[in-house]
C-alpha cells in the first residue's frame, strides 16, 4: 500500500472509532480528546489544503506549458476564383 493509503487509514480508524463510541455506546468524550482530535483535524485541513495547492500548481504549469508548445495554425489562403 502507498504511503498516503496508509496514513489515511490510520486517520480514518480512530475517528470512525470515536463517533461509534459517541453515538452507539453513548461514551462522553472528555476534554483532553477533544484538543487531541482537533489537532488531527487541523493537520488533515492543511494536509488537504497543501495537497489540493500542488495539484493546481501542476495544472497550471502544464497548461502554460501545452501553451508554449502549441504550433501556431498557418493562415488559409484561399485561391481567388478567376
């Protein structure tokens, strides 16, 4: 498995744990969990937030690159009808 498959997975178990917890077992959740998940939840949003700043990054170059590249069309001479 990547990397980022990994990571995410290991995000996803806690959190899916935690509101199964909260909702179907009715456990309150104490104080100090709630500072720790938020600094996941910051985490994630500026992983999310960097992530999505490189993929319009790359975007943008290849389109000024596609740009650059381009052959320019020649003009159409039309012959004119005698």
């Amino acid at each position: 498995l990547p990397l980022l498959a990994v990571s995410f997975i290991q995000f996803v178990s806690p959190t899916t744990q935690l509101v199964l917890a909260m909702t179907v077992l009715g456990q309150a959740l104490p104080p100090g969990a709630v500072g720790a998940f938020a600094c996941v939840w910051a985490a994630v949003l500026i992983f999310v937030a960097d992530a999505a700043g490189q993929v319009r990054a790359r975007r943008r170059k290849l389109s000024r690159d596609a740009e650059r590249s381009a052959v320019p069309a020649l003009p159409c001479r039309v012959a004119a009808k005698r």
